[in-house]
C-alpha cells in the first residue's frame, strides 16, 4: 500500500508542479538560466501531456474497473467516465522523459522510469485503470512531453523564459 501510495503522489501534479515551481525559481534567483529553462521546459510538457490526457478521457469516456468490473471493453464516449488514459501515469511518465532529457547524469533514467512504472502498477493496483489505461497514459506522457520539447526547442533554442509584462488599461 505505501507503494502505491508513492506511485500516486509521482503521477499527481499537486506534488511536482509546485517542485517544477521551486526549481523555475531557484534558476531565475541563483542566476542559473539552464534550470529555469529545463523547468519550464519540463511543466510545458507535462501540460500539453496532461491537456490531451483530459482530451482523450472525454472523447472515450471508458469506465473504470470498479464502476465495471467485468467489463474492460466498456465505453461511453463524451460521458463522465474518464479511465483511458490514465492521467496519473500520463504525468509521471512525462515528468520522467522531461527530467530524463535535461539531465545528463545516466543514474536519472534508471530512477525515474521505474517511479513512473510504480505509478503506472498502483493505478491497477488500485482499481483505477486497466492496464491498457496504464501502457496508453505512459505512451501519451513520453510523446506530449518530448513533442513539446521539440517544438519549444525548434522555436527558442535552449533559452526558454517566463516574462510577466502587467499593464494597467484606464
């Protein structure tokens, strides 16, 4: 159970976001653009994963395990039910590919994959997803995340920057 607790906690963005936060924070204070940037970088595409997660779940509006126990291949497109993809391994695997692309120390991947792999287990454990849930959420989450990163990339290089510019309109 506490496993699955951790797995829950690495796919939820309640808990990486606000670290994503501190780390974008952390680079912009320390005068450490490269971390800033790799933050930010990291938060695109856990967002662009997570948006077409959201996207997907309305479309196939699968049911979950408990609410159809004997019945994987349920499905009510456009309705409340919300099992495929997984959200949480969707987050964790992308969370995973980001950190793994802006690290270059080769003991990140073999931490962070099997993290997203233990949250990926607790959300069958649990009876949240299928596993077909599980391989789709991880699948979405390492090509949202690394497309993003491709794009932004493509389009700024590696200098990424939030700029606030408030105005004040009579």
């Amino acid at each position: 159970d506490d496993l699955s607790q951790f797995g829950e906690h690495f796919g939820n963005p309640v808990y990486s976001l606000p670290l994503l936060g501190v780390a974008y924070l952390a680079g912009r204070l320390g005068h450490k653009p490269g971390l800033s940037a790799s933050a930010l970088r990291i938060t695109g595409g856990m967002v662009t994963a997570a948006g077409l997660g959201v996207g997907a779940k309305f479309v196939f509006g699968r049911w979950r395990p408990y609410e159809s126990p004997d019945d994987a291949g349920r499905f009510d497109p456009f309705s409340s039910h919300s099992a495929f993809p997984s959200g949480h391994t969707t987050i964790a695997f992308s969370l995973a590919a980001g950190l793994d692309r802006e690290t270059e120390a080769v003991w990140v991947p073999c931490v962070v994959y099997p993290a997203a792999a233990i949250t990926a287990w607790s959300r069958v454990y649990e009876q949240k997803h299928w596993p077909t849930d599980v391989v789709a959420g991880a699948v979405l989450g390492i090509w949202a995340s690394g497309k993003f990163d491709r794009l932004l990339r493509q389009a700024h290089g590696d200098r990424v920057s939030l700029e606030f510019a408030p105005t004040v309109d009579p």
